[in-house]
C-alpha cells in the first residue's frame, strides 16, 4: 500500500471546521478491526506491548474480557505490579495460577481467567520440573539461586516468557493475552529473554566453575575477575560464603542450562508464529508515539506478526466545527465589558420622569429587572462571563486535538501500512467489567461501518 502524502499546514487548516478529531485520523490509514482478530480461531496469542503509562493492562484486560464475551476461553497474563487488573476483575488478588473471573456474560459460552506473574514462583516451577528433588531443593535453598531469581536484570521479562510457554504447552485456552511488563522500553521485552539465556548458559558461568577447577589463590583471582563482570546482585553477595554458594549454585544447576536456552529460543519463536499477534498500545503524544514507532521498526526487524497500533486516551469534541481561533474571538469579545452601553442604560434609569423625585413605593412590576435595569445587566454580565469561560475551555480542547492530531500524521506518514484502532478517552479510571466492556466496545468501534457512519455525523 502506497503512503498518502502528508497533509500540508492549508489542507489541516482547511479541515479544521470539518472534522471530529479521531474520524479523521483514521480516514487515511488502515483500520485495525480488533473484532475479527479475537474471533479467529487460529489467534493464540496477542501480545500488548508498548511503553509504560499508555493503558497496556486496561487494554489487554478489555480484549480478554471481549473475546471471552464472544465464546472463546481466554487467560489473562499480566506482569503489572499495581494490580489494577485483579481490581478491575473484581477480584481480591492474583497470583501465579489462572484464576476463573466471574459475572462475565458467558452467554457465547467463553470464559475469562486472569494471572500476575510471580516471578520467583516461576523460576522455582522450572527447577522443580527439570531437577531431581534432591538437586532441586539444595538450588531453591541457595543464597546466590535466591537472589538471581528474586531480582537479576532481565529476569521478570525471562519469566514472563517462560509462563506464556507453559500456557500455551498446556493448550488449555484458545486464546492467551499478554501484559508486557513495564519496562523503561518496550524493547527490554524482546530482549531480556536472550540476555538472561546467554548469561545462564555462556561464558560467564564458565567462568563462575573456573575457581572449583583451578582452585587456591589463583582460583580466587580468578573469580575475582568474573565478579567484575556482573551487576549489582552479585555484589550483594561478596562475603566469605559467596564461592561456595557460587559453586554449589553452578553444580547444581549445570545439566540445566541448556534448557534456559533451549526454552527461551522456542518462546521466542513462538511469538513469531502465525498464530501470535502484538498490538503496540501507545497514546497521542509524542513520546509514547515515538517509542511506538521503534518497536514498529523492531518488530519487522525480528519477523513479528503486527496486528495494529492500538491508539489510547484520545480526546474528541462535538462541537469540532468550531474552532479554537473563533472560540477564542468569541470569548473575547464578551469579556468586552461596553462600558458606554452599560452607562448610557443607567444614566436613562436615573434620569426617568417616571422614578425620578417620586414618593410612591415601587410596584411589584416595577421590581422586576427590565432590560435596562442594573440587576439585569449584572445578570448578562454574569452569563456572558460564564460563556466566555466554556468557550475557552472548549478552546484548549480544540488545541488539544490538533495537538494530538498532528503527532498522529506524524506516525501514520512514517508507518502507512500500520493499521490503527483508536480509544476514545474516558472521564474516570477503568475499576470493575463494566469499564472493561466499554473500552472493549471503543475498541472494536473502528470498523468501516462504524467510521462511515461517525463522517456521515461529521
């Protein structure tokens, strides 16, 4: 598909009375139809990735819920420590193990379960599924095993790779939604697994077993030069204890590193199957569309299925016809206070023959406030005042929009065969299913159907 040509300062200028924000966004892009990915059987897996704060666990909430709404069972995997998903789920807690969420509408006969990752608990599962007990309980008992699986660079997006596999080995759900977790990049969740592969079964744990093998002061040395290598968990761990519990680690470990590879090599090209579809979740600003863009790019480098970019929180008006240059004149132009009309209505009050030198108390007519009257022109004064402020409000939303208008062509010129489903924002936060349900709805609300009907409004 060819990209449209950018559009020129005059064409937006020329636009801006017409459109709605987000109708016109999508009109020139592909469209990202979220309905028919969730309901085709051969979808396993989706993936939400992207950079942090942008609504990946609000999204991949809302699609979980929507395609178990639509018949097909589906786990939730999350690795979001604020827990906003088990809140949202109505559920107490979550933990390592799916857990069956309730008041779905299971009319289609789909069901919803939910998980957070526990990292820890999955690095144990492992060595307990692929060490004799014995093996196993000397790895899970040592200091340095303990401290690798609690807290090593890389070792949360490893695990989370490591659960996706055992859910999809399990081939208990037809569909599996993936929480990336919130990394300073959305890249770390590509590359952790194989850094933590390579580590778990590279050079530098041949370096580890090397004192075992020299021995003495030179072993020490030697070891020294490993520990020079490594981060800020081994240096935790320097003491007198820490060789042994370094060589007790590796020999226990050592007819199991292989796995780590060989499991992070199958996960990884379990993501690349057809099967497998990411959605990069990202918001309208520049930022978050920037990093959006750099896992686009990554993604193809790495022969990723992209499904779409899922485009959050974006704001929209009713009254888009008006632009914030004419609310702006409006607004203005009642706060215009026109002392000279506002004198000349006083001045013909007092000066009436009717009211001036008179001894008769005012009639109850004459109490009302006519047009000319003071308490009348106060009453206009406060309505104009109020007018002006909703019309400079409506203003700053206006900006906002164009705002956010323009750093979505800056994205879709870039990346013209990326298809685009956008999110309406809400005025709250995301709390229970039926929250959930609505973002699910906006989200599928990008069809052509949908956006013919929203231009014909416009």
């Amino acid at each position: 598909m060819s990209p449209d040509p950018a559009p020129t300062h005059d064409d937006k200028a020329s636009t801006n009375h017409k459109d709605t924000g987000s109708s016109r966004a999508l009109k020139h892009v592909p469209v990202l139809e979220v309905d028919p990915l969730l309901d085709d059987p051969n979808t396993r897996i989706v993936v939400c990735c992207g950079s942090g704060g942008v609504g990946k666990t609000t999204t991949a909430a809302a699609l979980g819920l929507r395609a178990a709404e639509r018949g097909r069972k589906v786990v939730v995997l999350t690795i979001d420590p604020a827990r906003r998903l088990a809140q949202s789920m109505g559920i107490d807690a979550l933990d390592n193990s799916p857990r069956r969420v309730k008041g779905i509408e299971d009319a289609a006969g789909g069901e919803l379960h939910a998980m957070m990752l526990d990292m820890k608990h999955t690095f144990d599962e492992i060595v307990e599924a692929h060490a004799d007990p014995g093996r196993a309980a000397a790895i899970l008992g040592n200091p340095f095993y303990q401290s690798l699986s609690a807290g090593f660079a890389g070792t949360q997006e490893y695990m989370a790779m490591e659960k996706l596999g055992q859910l999809r080995a399990r081939d208990e759900w037809d569909l599996i939604v993936v929480d990336t977790p919130p990394s300073r990049s959305a890249l770390d969740f590509l590359d952790a697994p194989k850094r933590l592969g390579s580590f778990l079964d590279g050079k530098l744990i041949r370096v580890l077993m090397a004192p075992a093998k020299v021995g003495g002061r030179a072993g020490m040395k030697f070891l020294n030069v490993g520990m020079s290598m490594m981060t800020g968990v081994l240096g935790k761990l320097l003491g007198g204890q820490l060789l042994k519990d370094v060589q007790t680690f590796v020999a226990a470990m050592d007819t199991m590193f292989g796995g780590f590879r060989t499991r992070a090599d199958a996960t990884y090209k379990l993501l690349q199957a057809p099967g497998t579809a990411f959605l990069v979740v990202a918001a309208p600003e520049r930022d978050a569309l920037r990093e959006a863009a750099y896992f686009v790019q990554r993604l193809a480098a790495e022969d990723m299925p992209l499904a779409g970019l899922v485009l959050n929180r974006v704001h929209g008006s009713n009254a888009a016809q008006l632009s914030a240059e004419r609310a702006l004149a409006a607004a203005e132009n009642l706060e215009d206070p026109r002392i000279v009309d506002q004198q000349e209505g006083k001045a013909g009050l007092r000066n009436s023959p009717d009211t001036y030198g008179s001894s008769e108390p005012p009639s109850s007519e004459a109490s009302v406030p006519d047009a000319g009257s003071p308490a009348s022109t106060d009453q206009d004064r406060s309505i104009e005042q109020l007018t002006a402020g909703l019309l400079r409000l409506h203003a700053e939303r206006m900006q906002l929009l164009s705002r956010e208008q323009r750093t979505r062509d800056r994205f879709t010129a870039r990346h013209p065969e990326v298809a685009v489903a956008e999110v309406a924002a809400l005025p709250g936060d995301v709390h229970d299913l039926a929250g959930l349900r609505d973002i699910g709805d906006r989200l599928a609300a990008n069809g052509p159907e949908y956006i013919e009907e929203r231009e014909a409004r416009a």
